[in-house]
C-alpha cells in the first residue's frame, strides 16, 4: 500500500488522508474501544460517541463545508470508515448510514430549500438521518414496495411502511421511497424528505440483532403522513434510480466498512496466535495456523485495494457501478470468512465473550446482506460485464 509504481500509479495516501485515518484511529481507541462490550451486550445506541464524531466531522463526511460538513471525497470517507469498524462495526454502520444513504441522498438531489434545512444539521452531526426502501414484503426487489405517496394539493400523503431501517428510532429525518405511480412499477417510485415533526411518521419494532447490536434497527410507520410537495428529491418516478445511485456509493462505504472489521478480526488472531502456548510453542509456529493467518492477510490486502479503487473512481467523476460491486462482494465475503478463522485461531476461547473476536464473527454477516446481498452484487457485476463488452 506504500510503493509508487511507473506510469502515475500511486498505492500511497495523502500527507491529509494519512493524517485522517490516524484521526479516525486514535478516536476510535480512545472513545468507542473501551465501551464496545458495554454497548453490544445493552444495545443501547451510543448517542455521545456520535456527538463526538460530529464535533470531528465524521457525520457529513461527503458535505462541502458551506452546508456543514467536511468536504472530504469517498477514499476519505472508507478511511474513517475502516478505522471505525476495525473497533466496533456497528458504531461504523451508523456512520456509513447516516453519510452515505440519507444525507448525502438530500444534498446530491434536495433543492437548496432542502439541502439547507435538512443537509446541514445532518452534517454537523445535530440529528441522525436514515434512508427508507426496504420494507416487510421486498427486499433485495424493492420494485415490490407497497408504500404510496397520494399527491393532494400542495402535499403527498404517504402511507405505508419501511422494515430494517438503520436509525429508525433515534433519526429524526428519513429519506423515504414510496410509488407515486404504482401501475409504472419501480418507474413509479419517487423519494421524499420525512422528518419525525410530521404526524403520523413514528417508528415501531426495534430489531433485537445478532450482531450490529448498539446500531439502531427498526421499523417505520407512515399513517396517512402529509408531506410538502417541496420534500420531493428531483422529480416524480426518479426515486428508484436515485436508490440505486446512492447505493453504488453506500456499498463502497460497506466494502470499507468490512475491511476494517476483517482487520479488526486478524489483528486479534495475530495477537492471540503470538501469545497461545501449544505444544510447546505459540500457534503462529505451528503451520496449519500460520498458513490460515497468510490468507486472511492476503484476501483483506486485496479487498482493500479494491475498495480503494472504487472509492478513487468515484472521487474522479468515473463510473464505478461495477467496481462498488467487485468491491463490496469481495470485503463482506472476505470479512466473513476472517472473522471465522479468527474464532478458529482462538479455538475455544474464541466462542466466549471475553475476547473480541466473537463480535466481529456476528456482525460480519450483515455484511454480505445489507445494501444489496453478495448475490444481487454477483448480477449487478454480470449486467455491467455484458454492457460495457
């Protein structure tokens, strides 16, 4: 990750960049490490460590600083978001959420009427955003939503409900997909700006989770809400392809985010496969372990050079749809797998709570799951295959 080679390609960050992750790092040991237990085992969500990433930044991250955020690109954004999950995923999901999904969803297609009411304190980290398309009856088919949004004057009314939302309760502001024209299908989804002083709009079920337990999943009502007509992000029937927009940059953040906790997960292998005592010497001498640790290195090396370059496109104005995909399908994977052999390493040890790696092994799945799943990631990269040909 530190050597320049010929023709301008460059594997070394910024003087800024690198001052950046030790930012992210030095915060994340400080602040969250010491209560990782704590918040998985309560799954009380962590409002002060939040309120302290606003105070650094780190909740408008993509902002420019004249709505309130920090202004940094997407490379800076996986970053942060790697040193965070590195210590405690569900902390970075939160961030990852909150960032990539419903705040910048606003600022990239609200109106300057939205983008100052509702991008800025967003930004400065004053409330939590959370971004609405699942729901109970589609998922990974999100063109079978069942959510409506009735034009009626000035206003739509919405009604319906979104399932497996991140910050469904503690946000405040959502962005919100509803069909605007249910006889076009998914041509008839539109998005909107929901915020929680709008009655009718409320969560319900929080989710008891596996793992990713102090990041808040619920679900959302929307009982007959009347939302402004000005709440509408660009035009009726483009929410769909705005979704999936935002998503080709969320799932950037994703691949970021499993690459933190794959080297999260590895580095606490290294430390106990150095320390563990069998057969007269540590594990790490012995070779089944040794080889098992050279993979886990090998496969986060590339995943976060994949992340990267994505990240890096993005950042250039380039399309990136198939590389997000490559990208996030390959660090979730990967994030799975090294949480597991990690456990392995530890072997009995492994499957208690004193010791960190079981966390990262049950909030690694969620990785391959959230934001599009490791097989709609496999279709996305096939569709792209077939038309750049």
């Amino acid at each position: 990750m530190h050597e320049v080679l010929s023709h301008g390609v460059s594997f070394t960050l910024s003087q800024e960049q690198e001052q950046i992750r030790q930012l992210a790092r030095e915060f994340a040991e400080a602040e969250i490490r010491p209560h990782v237990v704590y918040f998985d085992e309560t799954q009380e969500f962590p409002h002060e460590i939040f309120r302290k990433m606003g105070e650094l930044g780190f909740l408008g991250i993509l902002i420019p600083p004249d709505y309130g955020g920090a202004g940094f690109g997407a490379l800076e954004c996986a970053i942060i978001v790697e040193e965070i999950a590195r210590v405690c995923p569900a902390v970075a999901l939160g961030v990852a959420a909150h960032n990539g999904l419903c705040t910048y969803h606003i600022f990239r297609y609200g109106s300057e009427e939205l983008r100052e009411r509702y991008v800025r304190p967003l930004a400065q980290g004053e409330t939590l955003g959370a971004w609405g398309l699942t729901e109970p009856g589609s998922g990974s088919d999100a063109g079978a939503m069942i959510t409506v949004a009735i034009r009626d004057g000035d206003h739509y009314i919405l009604r319906g409900s979104k399932n497996f939302i991140t910050h469904g309760n503690v946000g405040s502001i959502a962005v919100i997909m509803a069909k605007t024209d249910p006889a076009k299908g998914k041509r008839g989804i539109s998005a909107f700006v929901v915020d929680k002083s709008m009655p009718g709009f409320y969560a319900s079920k929080k989710e008891n989770k596996v793992g990713m337990r102090c990041s808040d999943t619920a679900s959302l009502v929307l009982d007959d809400v009347r939302v402004p007509a000005a709440n509408l992000l660009g035009e009726e029937g483009q929410g769909f392809l705005q979704a999936l927009a935002i998503l080709d940059g969320g799932r950037v953040t994703i691949a970021a985010l499993s690459v933190g906790l794959a080297q999260g997960a590895f580095e606490a292998a290294m430390k106990y496969a150095q320390e563990r005592i069998q057969f007269g010497k540590p594990l790490i001498e012995h070779q089944a372990v040794a080889m098992k640790l050279a993979r886990m290195n090998m496969e986060i090396e590339a995943a976060r050079l994949l992340t990267y370059r994505a990240a890096w496109l993005r950042d250039r104005g380039e399309p990136f749809r198939q590389e997000a995909a490559q990208a996030k399908l390959f660090a979730s994977e990967v994030a799975v797998r090294t949480a597991e052999d990690a456990i392995q390493i530890h072997g009995g040890y492994g499957y208690i709570k004193e010791f960190p790696v079981e966390k990262y092994w049950r909030d690694s799945k969620l990785l391959t799951i959230g934001e599009g799943t490791s097989e709609i990631q496999r279709i996305v990269i096939a569709r792209q295959l077939l038309e750049n040909r």
